[in-house]
C-alpha cells in the first residue's frame, strides 16, 4: 500500500467508529499522510451565551482533523496535550474548515498543526496538538 | 450585592442562553467568585473510534466550567487560549466533574485552572485557560 | 529514606552539575515531594530592549523549579512540553521567587505548575510544564 | 520604506539593547516582515544535570527568534504567551537555529510558530507564541 492508501484506509476505520464527528455533522474532506481537511457548519445548538459558535465546538473539529492526520500512517496514536487560540468569532451558519498537517514527528510524539477557517479564509482559530503513537492498538480499536 | 451573588446572577444569566450545556447534559452544581463545577455524564454519542470519550467532549466540559468561573465577577469575558492535557480516558456512563478555579487575574486577562476527574476521583485531565475581559460587552450579549 | 529526604537526595544530586541555575545566581530555596522554591534576581544582563527581564530569563527560573519538583520523587524525569503566561513585567533589581507544586501525576507523565512573582508579591507568570518519567536513567545522568 | 526595510530597522532598534541575546551569542542571520532566523551554539555553561541543552537556553533562543519575528512590522509588540515542546536534546557545541514565521494575526494579537534544528536538521523543539501589540510603546523602548 502506498502512504495516500494507508492514510485513506486507516481514516476510512476510523470513520466508521466516529460516532461524535457525524453527530456534529462533520465532513472528512481529504486525508492523506500527515494531514486532513474536515468541515462543520456551525448550527444554533452550537451558539454560546454570546450568539457566538462555543469554543468547545471549534475545538471539536479541530480535534477531529487532528486525530486523522496523526493516524494516517497506519499506527494507532492518541492525543496527549492540545492548545487553541482563539482569534475571531464563527457565527451561525458559517462554513468551518479545519486544515490539519504534521510538523514534526520524533520517536513517538508528534507536533500536528491545525488551522480553522470560515468559507471567506477568515481565520478562526489555530491549534497545535501533541500525538502519542501507541504501536500495539488497533485504529479503531481499544488502546 | 456580595461577590457570591454576583456569581450567581450572571450564571442564571448565562445558563439561559447556554444551548450547548444543556444539550449535552451539564449540570453547573456550584459557583462562586472565581469558581465553577459543572458536571457531565458520558454518554454513547459521545465516544471515539477507541471507544473513550473523544477529547472534544472533555475540552467542552472544562471549558464550560471555565467560562461560568472568569465571568463570574459580573464583567463579560472570553476566551483568547486553552490547553488540555489528557490523563486517562473516560469511559461510557462516567460521571464527570471540571472544577474550574481562579489562579490569576491581571488587568484585563486572567488565568484559570480546571481539573477534570471521573466519579471515582481519578484524574483524566487538567486544562488551563486565558480569558480576557470585554467589559463593555453584558454578560449573555454579543461581544 | 522520606519522601523529604529522596527530595533533598535528588536535588543535591542535580544541584552539582546545574551549571545554568548557579550561573543565573539562582537559590533553591525548598524542595520537598512534588515542590521546588527557586529564587532569582534580575541583573543588568538580563534585560530586553524593553528594560524588562527577557522573558527567556523567567522561563529559566520557572523550568529550573519545575525540575526539581518532578525530580524530586527520586526517578529521573524531563520536560517534555512547556507554556508561560506573562501577566506583569519583571524590573531590574526584582528578586523572583518560582514555586513549583506537581498538580497530577498519571503513569509516565506529570502535570506541574509555577508560579512566578516578585519581592512584593505580584504575579510576574504562570508556567506549566509537562515532565515524563525516564526510569532507567540515574538523576544527574545522560538520560 | 518597504516592508523588509521596517523589519531590518525594527530588528536594528531592537539588536542595539538586546543584551541577552549578545550575552548568549546569539547571531540574527535574517529578518523580514513576520520572519526572523537567529543562531545560537550550545556552551558548557549551557549544560543541565543531563548534560543536555537547559530547556531554558532553547526556550530563550525560540523567545528571541519570536520577538524579532513578531515586531518586524514595525510596531511594538510583546509575548504574552509561549508553550514548547521538545523533541530531541540538544548536545554541547551544537550550533542550533531557530526560525520564526508568523502564522497569523488577527486584531492585537499575532500567533508566530518557531522551529528549532540542529547543525544537521534534526528538530530539536517546536515552539508558538502569541503576540499582542503595544502600539502606543516605541520598539526598544518601555513598553
């Protein structure tokens, strides 16, 4: 298999299993080695206090896009520490795309990063998280 | 009125106007200056491919709890940066708690502590948040 | 041996060959299971184009105490991701005082937090810093 | 002025009054709007207990790439928050580099990404820090 395969492959498990991500109404959009592309619009279910999507959500699909580059290469990995920045609102309705790609991957741990932004390119937020690979799990399976 | 009843005030305002708490089954079980616990049990929608609770949902929780504590002295406040780390995964029907406690303020940002554990006491993650205040903003209103 | 005396053990171990803290004029001034006190002045040389400490010098000072705590239980350990918010400018002369207590430890990996502040009391920094246990390695030695 | 010539003249300002970085040995091999490369070897009075590279001497470089980076535009602007995470030590004599890009800016705020490598390309640590802009302070000047 080549890497694009694996990583399809290996998102493809996933998918199945990812019962949050199609709950929220998330699309995978791309996938390949070391990076993945996943969409949200953001529903009025998903509005804070401040009429503004909540920053759990925004968090979410970050997350999500994450979570399949850093499996994409066929090795079972967990998240093991995230951060965000906020720096502009997602309103009702908007068109979240959240772009995620490797940046580095040393013996166990990786540094993925994850840009979020709005069907106009306007950036919502950045996020950065770190992976663990735990090499004996299945993907898709218990850790 | 006292720092107490200020919490409490712009919580009720807040939990009206909080459709992602109530949909995914918070519960705000105290409040105070500076303080929030809010309590989330594990639901099946809420699992990943591993069969753990996915991250986002932990994420959602704290920062939930979060932002109840650092809008607790009455003045509108965001969140500009968090960061989660996760320590064990929490497991179908787990209850949760986030106890979100205050351990700076410094003109308009603040640094807030949120400690996640399972019914049993044990730790699955620790989160810590920036917030910064918008005074001009009423709590519950558009920023 | 305590837990006290595998603390004060592990710093007096580390302390020998902390060429860096001894160089920046630093004085550990506690360590006990979990907790370090680590005291700083700001010299001339440590001031940035602002006239404030550069605030590589306040991550240094915060890092060092971090390590003595999560060291301090006598298993050679080492940071494997760090974050600082600054929340007040350090001044010429300051002397800084960095408490570090370990927040959760789960497995390999701890969660510890310092707080910086200064002769007066004020919040200069908050640090967090995640350490991961190398059992293998003696403390002092090539890990 | 262009673009480039603000950030060469903000870095001049900036260089004349960095005594930390000069005290390091520290070299600024190149600047431009949102960029900035600066060297760094490692020393023995560089050297932990592990005789690796102190985290803070790597954190203190990433820092000073940032800063450069990140008030190439000619308006002042300060750190406000700094997370790294490391991935491979860093070894006496070592000559390290830092490369800082500016990711985004949104408002006051800027998030800049610095990577750290060896002599030989290897990563040594991935560092992001978020900005805020002190319009008001001249560079190299109180804040």
């Amino acid at each position: 298999m080549t890497p694009e395969e694996i990583a399809r492959a290996s998102a493809d498990r996933m998918w199945e299993l990812d019962a949050v991500s199609v709950a929220q109404g998330m699309e995978l959009t791309s996938v390949g080695p070391g990076d993945a592309c996943v969409t949200m619009r953001v529903l009025p279910t998903m509005l804070n206090a401040h009429k503004m999507c909540h920053g759990g959500h925004i968090f979410t699909l970050a997350d999500t896009a994450f979570a399949y580059a850093c499996n994409s290469h066929g090795v079972s990995t967990v998240a093991q520490h995230c951060s965000i920045t906020y720096l502009a609102p997602a309103r009702l309705n908007d068109l979240l795309t959240a772009h995620a790609r490797e940046v580095q991957v040393a013996g166990r741990t990786g540094v993925y990063d994850v840009s979020i932004a709005n069907q106009n390119g306007l950036a919502i937020a950045e996020f950065r998280g770190l992976s663990r690979a735990v090499p004996k799990a299945p993907i898709g399976g218990a850790p």
